[in-house]
C-alpha cells in the first residue's frame, strides 16, 4: 500500500458538516429528533442510519468528537487514502448504529454522535500502528495507541458513570474498524514485501 500524501481533505470536510448541523441543532432543537437515531420509529425515518453521525447533543460531544476526528482522520488518511477513510468512517458508523438498534436500552432513546465512525477509525489506527504513542488528556505520559482506544472503550461502556453513551455504537465501531485495520495492514505487508 502506497504512501496517500498528506490531504485531509476528507477529515475537514466532515469535521465542517458536523459542524454545521450542530449549529443548526442549537437554532432549532427539533432537528436532533428528526436526525437522531431512534429504535421505535427507525424504519419511519430509515435516513437517520447516517444523519445521526452529524448530530451531537452538546458542545464537549462535539468538540470530544471532532478532535479525535481529526488527529486518527488525519493520520490514517495518509496511511490508507480518502476513499478507505471515508469507508471506515461510515461503515463504522453504521455498523455502530444497527448495533444500537439491535441493543438499545429503550427503543424510545435517542442516539447522536460520530462516536461509532471515530472508534472505527481508532480501531483501524490501532491494528495498522498499534505501538504509536499518543497523549490522553488528563494522563501526563504517552500511551500506546491500543491501550489507549480499548481503554477509553471500556471506561465510556461502564453504564453507571456514562449512563447516556452509546456504548453499542461505539463498539460496532470499533469491531469495524479493526476488521478494516487488520485488511489494511495485510495488504501494507503485502505492499513491502
């Protein structure tokens, strides 16, 4: 697999949609129920499968949510290209939110949020440079990526100090992204040898 150059064109122009919408959300609330993923009424409004990746509940979702975005975006875009970024991005959130569906604690509750998209590409990172140390705000030293993304996973699965997260989408993320990562890797090797 050949070096993609550094364009992150792709990763800016999903950080500037969401952005958008969450302007668009704070204007008119009612917009997150007409883009939010919700069981009870899915096949009423079968669009909200990819909607709600652009939607957020708040500005610390959002900003949580784009930062990440753009430093495992920015990278892997120039590991894989544009196109596999954007598959991974949406097929990790969609994976993530027909798991939702599937085991959402309330089929009345709603779920917004790139979180599903963004563990898929931290799950993909992770497989392709599971030994890249990043920075985990508050913790004072570089972590490996692996621990990293698995640790936060598990800390915002843990439903009694994140009872609103979407776990499940989160983890439909991730088991898409290291499928994709594992794929990508395989043919890196292959690529070198």
């Amino acid at each position: 697999m050949a070096y993609r150059g550094s364009n992150p064109t792709a990763v800016w122009l999903l950080i500037a949609i969401n952005l958008l919408l969450f302007i668009a959300t704070v204007i008119n609330r009612d917009l997150i129920l007409l883009l939010g993923l919700q069981p009870a009424i899915f096949w009423a409004r079968p669009w909200t499968l990819v909607t709600n990746l652009f939607v957020h509940a708040g500005i610390g979702h959002i900003l949580a949510n784009m930062i990440t975005l753009y430093f495992f975006g920015s990278y892997l875009s120039r590991l894989i290209g544009r196109r596999n970024l954007l598959m991974v991005y949406f097929g990790g959130g969609i994976l993530g939110n027909i798991f939702y569906l599937l085991l959402a604690p309330s089929p009345f509750s709603i779920a917004v949020g790139a979180s599903g998209a963004v563990f898929a590409l931290g799950g993909a990172l992770t497989v392709m440079r599971p030994r890249l140390r990043v920075f985990i705000f508050p913790i004072p030293v570089p972590l490996p990526l692996w621990v990293a993304v698995i640790g936060i996973f598990l800390i915002l699965s843990i439903p009694r100090l994140f009872p609103h997260i979407a776990w499940q989408a989160h983890l439909g993320g991730l088991i898409l992204g290291l499928a994709a990562g594992y794929i990508f890797r395989r043919r890196e090797r292959y690529f070198y040898t």
